[in-house]
C-alpha cells in the first residue's frame, strides 16, 4: 500500500517556504524594506517574515546557492515590487523556480520519509518536465 502524497504536497512543506525565505530576505536586504511592507508584498503575515529572516522557518530546504533559480527569483521579486498586479506573471517566475528545483532532486529525501517504499532512485516525477508516470 501507497500513500497518496504528491510532489505539490511536498513542496508545500518544503520549497514554497525556502522560496519566501529567500524572496523575504532580498526585499529586506536589496530594497531595503520593513517587515511589514515584505508582508504585505508576499502576502504573508509580518510575523512569518520575522520567522523566515531568524530562519525558524523556510530553511527545512537549502536552495540559496542554487544559480538557475537566481534569475526567476529576482524576476518574481521585481514583478511584485512594480507592483502591477501581474499575478500570473509573478505565479509563472515562482513555478519556474519551484521546478528548477524538484528537477535538480532536492525534494526526495521528503518524499522518502513521506512514504519510506518509494524507490528515490528509480523515481524520475520530479526530475522530468512532462507528466511522467514514475514508481510514487
């Protein structure tokens, strides 16, 4: 028996907070933004921002020295800066970056302790760019 725990679960718990950790930071840093001001533009509450820059969350994934994920960062981090109500288009960087992401395998180990069965070895869903069937 199997559980049914897709890859977009898991990168709830996982990516989506290592992404706003990193978006929270370069808005803090590079635009020089108070908390509150991050919050709003994350839609997010000021106290998640304050827990993500004390990396008491969003660090359950380390994706910062990931290269290929700089450029959609940044790109979704200006598009929400404009603020141009460009709603896809800030969705599109963030699906990119989480993509870059799960192709590079840095979700498995939380797939493996979601259902230790799993082979991550032979598993390729995360790592192919179509809707592959895979062994999950």
């Amino acid at each position: 028996m199997w559980i049914l725990l897709t890859p977009c679960e898991v990168a709830v718990k996982t990516i989506i907070p290592a992404i706003r950790a990193l978006a929270a930071k370069e808005l803090l840093e590079k635009y020089d933004m108070k908390q509150n001001e991050v919050a709003k533009i994350l839609g997010i509450s000021q106290s998640a921002v304050s827990k993500y820059t004390k990396k008491i969350r969003g660090h359950v994934i380390e994706i910062g020295s990931i290269e290929e994920i700089e450029k959609p960062l940044k790109e979704m981090i200006a598009v929400l800066v404009k603020g141009t109500n460009q709603r896809a288009e800030a969705f599109n960087f963030f699906c990119q970056t989480c993509t870059i992401i799960r192709e590079k395998r840095l979700m498995c180990e939380f797939c493996y302790k979601t259902d230790p069965k799993i082979d991550i070895n032979k598993c390729s869903f995360c790592s192919s760019n179509s809707d592959s069937k895979s062994d999950k």
